[in-house]
C-alpha cells in the first residue's frame, strides 16, 4: 500500500451513482464537513464484492450517527453499478464511484490496484481508507479479495474521530 495514516489523502473527482443518479463526487467536497470511508472493491457481480456494498447500507444508520460518507469505488462503469443493484443487491443509499477512465487512476493514487498481481490484474485490491475531516488518512487496511471487510472495525475508527471532533468542540 503505497499511503499510510496521517498522510495527506490524495484528491479525486469520479462519476458515480446513488441508487440509479448519476452524479459526479469530489473528495475534497466533505474536507472540513465529515470524515469519509473509501471502500475500494474489485468489481460489481462478484460473491464477496455483494456482501461487502449491502453490508455498509445495513450499518448506514451508525455511520450517520458518526456524521461519516461512504464511498463504495470500483473500476466499473455507472451503468454497470446501476446493473448490479437493480438485478442483485437491492438500492444503495451512499454513492458507488467509477473509477473507470482513466482506468483505475484512483485505485493506483491510493496504491491499491492490482497492475501485476495474477490473477485479476486491473481490479482494486479490497481496501478501505478513512479520510478524516482534514483531509488525512485516519485509516488503511486491504483485506482478502475473498472476504467483506468488518464493518465494526471502521467504526471504531469513526468512533475516535467523532469523540475528538466533540472535544474540540466543547473545549473552545
């Protein structure tokens, strides 16, 4: 992995969709607002990849509570994210970002696409960063290509950074 916690997160703008809306979605958007979870994933249509996204909308509520945006991104196309809820996983309610053309340029920033590794070059490795409300990497892990990462693990992580934010605020 090419970042590490308190680098400065690399920016990025990507189309994506929130249910079937398409949109575009720019990271640097939430610096100063709310801390955001990038939850890299190899492609739509895949075993784990369908565990994963609907696992991140059965716990949206805790990450609202937190104040914190989820970013599902993958190298798919909008229409194909679109595809894959309508036909497979049901509608999701956080934005699912094509990193599509130029083909993985954001997973290869984040140092986690797979260029070399057989088989599956081209796809994102499994991976999840938290950006911080300034912008920083709060947290970075790669996961199993085979396995949906615990959510529970990122929330702690959410956890910390809302105490924090709280403390700040009740102190000045």
């Amino acid at each position: 992995m090419k970042l590490n916690v308190g680098d400065l997160a690399p920016d990025f703008e990507l189309n994506g969709v929130v249910r079937d809306h398409r949109q575009n979605f720019k990271l640097s958007s939430y610096r100063g607002s709310k801390p955001v979870v990038l939850a890299f994933y190899a492609v739509d249509f895949s075993p784990s990849c369908a565990l994963q996204m609907p696992g991140y909308q059965a716990d949206l509520a805790s990450f609202a509570a937190l104040n914190a945006q989820i970013l599902g991104i993958s190298p798919d196309s909008p229409y194909c994210h679109i595809a894959w809820q309508r036909q497979e996983i049901g509608w999701l309610d956080y934005p699912l970002l094509s990193d599509f053309w130029p083909h993985g340029e954001v997973a290869r920033k984040y140092g986690v696409l797979r260029e070399n590794p057989m088989p599956l070059p081209g796809i994102s490795e499994r991976a999840v960063f938290v950006v911080d409300e300034d912008g920083k990497i709060a947290f970075a892990k790669v996961y199993d290509l085979g396995s949906a990462p615990p959510n529970e693990e990122v929330l702690e992580i959410l956890r910390r950074l809302y105490a924090r934010k709280q403390a700040k605020g009740t102190s000045g």
